[in-house]
C-alpha cells in the first residue's frame, strides 16, 4: 500500500533498517486484516505488536531528542500502530492501552476541522470530553503492562488532543447562557443545509397550469427542505436590533461576535445552495441554460466529490449494521482516504490540476463530507464492543433478545408463562455452547467473556421478572 499521508524529512541510514522492518510488519498487519476466512485472535497480534515496540526502542535510540523528525518512518509507523490498535479493538481489548491510538487520530482530526470550521455545538466538545476522559483512565491503567514507548506516544498525542478542545471550548466561552440556543439553532441549521446540498435526488416541481409554467420548468431541488432552513434563518434575523441578535428575554448579551457572523454565513450558503438547484431551467433556450449546474459541484472536482460521497455513504452503512457486519480494522482503509483527499488541500481549500482553488460551494461541500466521514468513525470507534469478533454472533443475539425481553416488559409484560417459552428456549441454547462458564470458539477462548456472559444473566433476569410477574398475576385470578 502507498504510505500515509504527508512525509517531510528524508530517511537517514541509521533509521533505514528500522523502516524496512516496520513495512515488513506493516505487510504482515495488512494481510492479517484482509484474511476474513476466520476470526482474529490475541495470539495473531502481540507477536506483530511486539515487533513495533521493538523498532520504536530503537528509533528512540537512533534519534535522541530529535525525536519529533517527521519522515517515512513516522508515517509507516504511524500505519502499524493504527492497524495494531484496530486489531486490538477486533479482538475486544478496547479497554486495553494500545487499542486508544487510533481514537487519538481520530479525534485530532475532528478537532482541527472543528477549529477550522468555526462552528459546533458545545455537544460536540462534550462528547469529546468525555471520551478522552476514559481513554485517559485506561492509559492510566495499562502503566505497568504495556511500554513506556507505546504509553508515552498515546499520551502525547491525548495532551496534544485535551488542549485543542480546551482552545475549541475557549472560543465558545464569551456566548452568554442565554445566547447558547440561539447559537445551537444556528450550527443546527447550518449542517442541515450542509447535507441537504449532498443529497442527490433532483426532481421536478410539479407543474402549473399556464402558459408560463409550461415554457419553463423548474428542475429543483428539495426546495420546500431549503425554504424551511431558510425560513427559520429569516424568523432568527427578524429580531435583530440594532444588528445584534436578542436573547429569548429580549436582551442582547454576550457573544454577538459569534453569532452574527453565524448568521450571515447560514444565510450565505443558503443562497449559495439555492442558486445551484434552484435558478430556472429553460427548456426552449438551451443557450440560457450553459451555466445551469443542477446542484452538480464543480466538474473539476467531481472525482473528488465522488469518492467522498461513495466514503461516507459507506461509513453511513457500517453505522447501521454494525453489531454484524464491521471488523474495526475495516476502518483504516476509509481513515487513510480520508486523510490523503484532507491533506491534499493548501491554506484550506482543495487545487484543481492546473492549480486553481475551488469555488466557495465546492469547497464546503468538499469539506463536509470529510468531516462526516471522519464523525461516522469516530461513531463506530466509541460504538466498538470489547468483545472478539468470535463472540459477536452470539453478543448481538443476546443483544436482540434482551431488546426484545424489554420491549415486552414496556408492553406490559405476558398473561402467560408459556408466552416466554420462545425466550427460554433460545436462552437456554445459548447458556448451552458455554463450557465451565466459558464461550469457546473451538479450543480457544476468545475475548471479551465478561461482557457476554453479564448480557446473559441480564436476559435471564429479565425472563425471571417476567415470568414472576405473570404467575403472579394468574395466581391473583
């Protein structure tokens, strides 16, 4: 595979020898996570983690305090440490130090083009906040397992992702309590207007009956969507004062400097987005219509915007069947993608072949859909499941099952035990595959044991309750 992106200083011979052995382990991680004839297991990849914990002692050696030199031995490394990270995540050791470095990327990314982007919700930074806060527990407690080398680069890179969030909720600091909703509708509205513009189904408005109408067809987009967002834009710029944006108590409190300017850019990509699949499409006058685009981006782009669609549509995918269908390793592929078209861009924006900068609508599109792909991973990394691959058939059962148990005490519960017969049944053929206590996938026994079994239990307490229940209620008669 080619490397990752971005590779600055050239390989010195003393770190030459290190670089052919990481892409040595970095072919043999690619082809663990290519074989989906059978399930991964811990035994497949301490050996290979092991290997890189060496290579990474010796480069540390090699470079001394020059150790933040950035060449193609950071960016091979950097891809085994991902993939060794993804690897432990599929064998359902999440909780585990080495299994946090591809969360750290992750988060760095989403957190720079928060920043460049300039607009978010506080939901978002607590979400982050949140997640860096247990990443930092379970570094904590791998202190006296894992490497001193592996330890130090993932806290390294949490420090580097703690102060960009402190920096992204900084920005957000001088907007008022009260000013907070009417910031949140505003970057609300505006990624709604961002997905509307991906959206690719144009259609025909339907027809008027006249003469006009029927020489000219508006081939559109969506409108009444659009109309909508725009319409709430214009309710939220109707009270304005003064050109300052008033609270719900009718004051004008702190943080006009965000909010304004958000406006006026909601407003702005509206019409940007409107002129694209809204202008009249002129069926008699072919000539009138040369710069019609009908909501297409820019064709210099369009291999661009294509594989980003075809990026997030799949991400999209894994977000809704992913208890049975991902392999978390799958996701390097899509990060790496992702990572070549972001840092293909120069001062932000993206160059056509002849070095041109994308028009504004292509640029934000563009952007939008890096940053989408980039949020659905960070949604199924968070959404992982400490549990091996092998025992995710029987994970997701009980998952189903517990569902739907629950859904059936909503309900009210069952008029009759033999109701539960169904239930019982499949429970008990589960509880079956266990040998003294444990699931075994063959001789082995596989990761994340704890976790199935304790969903086991749930089930069996939930069938418990229920059944209680409903004797209780036929002995009442």
């Amino acid at each position: 595979m080619s490397d990752s992106p971005i590779t600055n200083a050239p390989v010195g011979p003393q770190e030459k020898p290190i670089l052919d052995k990481l892409i040595l382990v970095r072919d043999k991680l690619l082809l663990l996570k290519q074989d989906k004839s059978t399930y991964v297991k811990s035994s497949d990849v301490i050996p290979l983690y092991d290997q890189v914990i060496e290579q990474v002692s010796i480069l540390n050696d090699v470079r001394g305090p020059e150790h933040l030199v950035q060449n193609r031995v950071d960016t091979v490394l950097d891809d085994c440490l991902q993939l060794i990270s993804l690897f432990f995540m599929a064998v359902g050791r999440n909780h585990e130090a080495p299994a946090l470095y591809a969360m750290t990327g992750n988060i760095m990314r989403l957190c720079h083009h928060l920043k460049e982007a300039a607009f978010y919700s506080k939901k978002d930074l607590t979400s982050l906040e949140n997640t860096l806060d247990k990443m930092q527990a379970t570094l904590e407690q791998g202190k006296d397992v894992y490497s001193d080398h592996l330890l130090t680069r993932i806290q390294y890179r949490l420090e580097i992702c703690k102060a960009m969030l402190k920096e992204l909720s900084d920005f957000l600091s001088t907007l008022s309590p009260d000013m907070v909703p009417v910031w949140e509708k505003l970057v609300s509205i505006l990624r709604a207007i961002a997905a509307l513009n991906t959206r690719s189904k144009v259609k025909f408005e339907t027809p008027v009956v006249s003469s006009t109408s029927r020489a000219n067809c508006q081939l559109q987009y969506s409108h009444k969507d659009l109309d909508e967002l725009r319409g709430e834009l214009l309710n939220i710029q109707a009270t304005m004062k003064d050109g300052k944006l008033p609270d719900k108590t009718g004051v004008a409190s702190s943080g006009q400097d965000l909010v304004v300017p958000l406006l006026t850019r909601c407003l702005k990509f509206t019409d940007i987005v409107h002129e694209r699949y809204g202008r009249t499409f002129n069926r008699n006058n072919p000539q009138a219509n040369k710069d019609y685009r009908q909501g297409k981006i820019d064709e210099r782009f369009k291999d661009i915007y294509d594989k980003l669609l075809e990026i997030r549509n799949q991400l999209e995918r894994l977000t809704m069947t992913q208890a049975w269908s991902l392999r978390e390793t799958d996701l390097f592929m899509w990060q790496r993608k992702l990572d070549r078209i972001d840092d293909s861009r120069r001062d932000g924006n993206f160059f056509d072949a002849e070095g041109h900068p994308a028009d504004l609508h292509a640029q934000r599109t563009l952007l939008y859909l890096i940053r989408r792909g980039y949020a659905y991973i960070y949604q199924l990394l968070i959404a992982s499941e400490p549990v091996s691959e092998a025992l995710l058939p029987i994970y997701n059962q009980l998952l189903t099952l517990r569902r739907c148990l629950v859904e059936v005490k909503k309900a009210g519960g069952v008029s009759n035990p033999r109701e539960l017969y169904p239930y019982s049944m499949k429970l008990n053929s589960i509880d079956n595959m266990r040998v003294d206590g444990k699931f075994q996938i063959g001789k082995d026994i596989p990761e994340g044991q704890g976790a199935v079994n304790d969903l086991l239990a749930e089930c069996y307490d939930l069938a418990y309750e229920l059944r209680t229940a409903a004797e209780q209620e036929s002995n009442d008669e």
